[in-house]
C-alpha cells in the first residue's frame, strides 16, 4: 500500500489522486480555502476510496451547522459503500468509525477512534489534527495536549509537516497555561510551516493572556503570511487583532476593524458570528455605542435557534439575539435549549450543564436583570470550558459575569470571579482587569444606603 505525505497507509495509487490527497493535507493543516477542492479532485478520481468520504464526513460536522448533518450522513453512505467493495486499511477504518460515533451524537467517540489510528501510525498529522480540531470543539484542553505530546516525537526534523504539529502543539501549551513554551513552540513552528495560521494563532493567544498588546499586534502584522491567504480563519486573527486594540483603549481601531476586516464577509458561520458578536459585547461593556451592528447578526441567528451542534455557537447566537432584541427568538432558543438538554449523547450533557444557566444568565443580562445574570453566569463558570473554544474566546462571558456582578452589587464574589481570571493569565492584568478592579475598589468606599 502507499503511503500519503504523513508517511501513513492510504488506499490510492494514481499520481492525480495522491497529489490531491496530499494537496488536501496540506491545505486542511493550513486552514485553506483550497481543502475542499482538493478533496472532491481526489474523490473524483478515486471515488472507491473510504478514507476520503469519511473525511469529506467529518469535516462537515467540524463546521458545527445543522444542514452538514446530511452531507456527513452521506458522505458515511458512500464511505460505507466504498468499504463493502474494498475492504479498508486499519487507519481507514479509524476514519470510518470516527464518522459513525459523530453521528451517533458522540463526538468523544470520534476523538477515540482517530486516537488509536494515531497509535499504530503517531506520524499521522492529519489524523492528529482532526482529533485536535474535535477536542477543541469540546472544550478538552488537556486532551488536546496529551495527544499532541503523545505523537510529537514521531514528527521529528525530516518529517514534512511537523512545523503545523508544533503548532498545535503551541496551542495546547497556551491552553493549559504554559505560555513561554507555547511561545516558542509556536514561533519554532512558523519557521517550518510559514503558512500556519494556527500556530500563528496560538502565539497571538500568549499574548492575549499575558497582556502585550504591542507585542501581539507585531506579531500578527509581521507574520501576515501565515494567514492572510487562509480561509474564514483569518476574520478570526483579525479579531486577535482587534482586542489586543481594545486593550489598549483603541476601541476606534477595533470598530474599524470590525466594519472592514471580521465583518467584511457576512456569513453566517458559527465561528463569524461568534467573533462578531463577542467584540461587540466587549466594546458595549466599554461604553461603546455600536449602532446598529447587531441588527444583521441578530437577523442570521434567527436561522439558527434550531441548529443544537455546538453550545458555543449557540450561547453567541443568543447574543446577536439579545443585541438585536429579538425577544421571542430568545425565548425559542430557551426552549430549545430546554428540549436539548433532556436528551442523551455528548452535546445535550453540555446543554444540560452549563449550557442551561449560561444562556439563563445572557438573557438575564440583557434585560437588565443583573442579580439573575450574575447567578447563572457564575453556575455556569465551572463547566464553562466543556462548551469550546478558547480561554479568550469565552472570556466574554467572564467578563459579563464580572460587570454583572459589580452592577447588582456582588462585590466579594466578583473579586474572587477577578482574581481567578487574573490567575488564568499568571497574574498579567489587562486593562479590562485594572478597570474592574478599580471600580470594585469605588464601590466599596460608597457608604451603604
């Protein structure tokens, strides 16, 4: 059997569709616009081959969207198909089985499988990476560590594409608190994989965490490469890029920002959609009046009050919602949420917890309910990371739960909610911390009335 530029088996043979089976790699590793194509150029010309549907498959259900559900089941169709009339190698097989767990609402399932094809083949960085793309979407920062270390000597300095493992690896680092390792994995990474806007990415979150805003601005402007050419991902570094301006009081840059970088293509992608929603939410907590921003975000979350694939993506529909003061599309999704959480697999558990109080405590908020918001934010605080994302993603629900706090006058514990945070981020205040803290400071000293 061949084998694929991550030296691991693969059931093709012809030049055409190794190259674009390589090509693909390489591109999903990069966060291309270009992976799709290259993956339907290697089903066209091999479409017997298992491996290549159940991609097709998995990377559907990535994008966290209710319609991809038919295109993942599908794609298990043909794959399942294709495996009756070729039986598939073992890591095949993975990739078979991944897609079946998915699909029967256990995306740990699917982290499991992809796990043990990357036992028997720890050079798979392609398998490495979707087992890392899932975990992120669960909120597993430890997993995801655990299995990039596991795998990380096997991608030693003749292997291709270790400069993008290393940057998984920086993020992992990040994520779990190392931010000097992250660092220097992440830069080490970019020398060998220029184009890897993930790592990339994960030096930018360092210095998210540690509060160097100049530093994370000329990183991101000197390394425009890395993912300027990269698909929706690069409206997510410009993002980066907007709050390192927000912590340094520039709120006009971040609108800016906004209006001609993260907001430049309106779709309505979860993760578009959560990079809007969450900077306008960090600028109204700074007093910014952003007009009337919230009226196309609010305009495509009504779509998707009925999506139920991430609690992440629905936690910031709600907020385009309550931006937009759609009240009764609140309501439904509360209902939903309702529904949801009474059913079985791995994303009604996070609906259930915390999923439930969040969104509780985010429409509480926008009513101006600020005792009730700060309730449920706070119960959801401790299962918060299990909906996704990353610490800087979520902290705009931390920072939520800390203003909310300070408004209905739960001073001590908004201190404590402030000095976890500031933990998190060894100890690094940003400006949104000084001025929290400094406003918790004031409020003491008003006389009680």
């Amino acid at each position: 059997m061949n084998h694929d530029i991550c030296d691991a088996p693969v059931a093709l043979s012809g030049p055409d569709e190794m190259g674009s089976w390589n090509a693909m790699i390489r591109a999903f590793l990069a966060h291309k616009p270009s992976t799709p194509q290259h993956l339907a150029d290697t089903l066209d010309a091999a479409p017997q081959f298992a491996m290549g549907h159940a991609a097709r498959g998995l990377f559907a259900l990535m994008l966290g969207r209710a319609e991809m559900w038919q295109v993942a089941e599908d794609a298990r169709t043909a794959a399942h198909a294709a495996a009756r009339d070729c039986p598939p190698s073992a890591r095949e097989r993975g990739w078979l089985d991944a897609l079946d767990q998915w699909l029967a609402d256990s995306p740990t399932g699917a982290v499991a499988a992809l796990e043990t094809v990357m036992q028997h083949w720890p050079q798979d960085t392609l398998s490495a990476k979707a087992s890392h793309g899932i975990r992120f979407i669960l909120g597993d920062a430890a997993g995801m560590r655990a299995s990039v270390e596991r795998v990380l000597p096997a991608h030693g300095a003749d292997h291709p594409l270790r400069g993008y493992l290393m940057g998984c690896h920086a993020f992992t680092l990040e994520e779990t608190g190392a931010y000097a390792a992250a660092e220097r994995a992440g830069r080490a990474g970019l020398t060998l994989a220029p184009d890897d806007a993930w790592g990339l990415h994960a030096v930018a979150h360092v210095h998210d965490m540690r509060s160097e805003p100049e530093a994370g601005i000329a990183l991101i402007e000197t390394f425009r490469g890395a993912w300027d050419g990269s698909n929706n991902f690069r409206y997510h570094v410009w993002w980066h890029k907007a709050l390192l301006h927000l912590d340094r009081g520039e709120t006009d840059v971040a609108l800016s920002l906004y209006d001609t970088r993260i907001r430049a293509e309106r779709t309505d992608d979860y993760r578009d959609i959560a990079n809007a929603t969450s900077l306008l939410m960090r600028l109204q907590l700074e007093g910014v009046d952003v007009g009337d921003r919230w009226e196309e975000l609010g305009d495509l979350a009504v779509h998707r009050i009925d999506d139920g694939c991430v609690v992440f993506a629905d936690l910031h529909y709600q907020l385009a919602l309550a931006g937009a003061d759609k009240r009764r599309a609140m309501q439904d999704m509360a209902a939903r949420f309702a529904r949801d959480a009474a059913k079985s697999g791995d994303m009604a558990v996070r609906v259930a917890d915390p999923g439930l109080s969040a969104l509780a405590g985010l429409t509480a908020f926008s009513e101006g309910r600020y005792s009730a918001a700060f309730l449920n934010l706070s119960t959801a605080r401790p299962k918060l990371q299990s909906i996704g994302g990353s610490h800087a993603q979520r902290d705009v629900f931390e920072r939520m739960t800390i203003d909310a706090g300070l408004r209905a006058g739960h001073l001590d514990a908004t201190e404590q909610i402030l000095l976890d945070r500031l933990a998190l981020r060894a100890g690094h205040a940003d400006r949104f911390a000084e001025s929290r803290l400094e406003q918790l400071s004031h409020l003491r000293r008003i006389p009680a009335q």
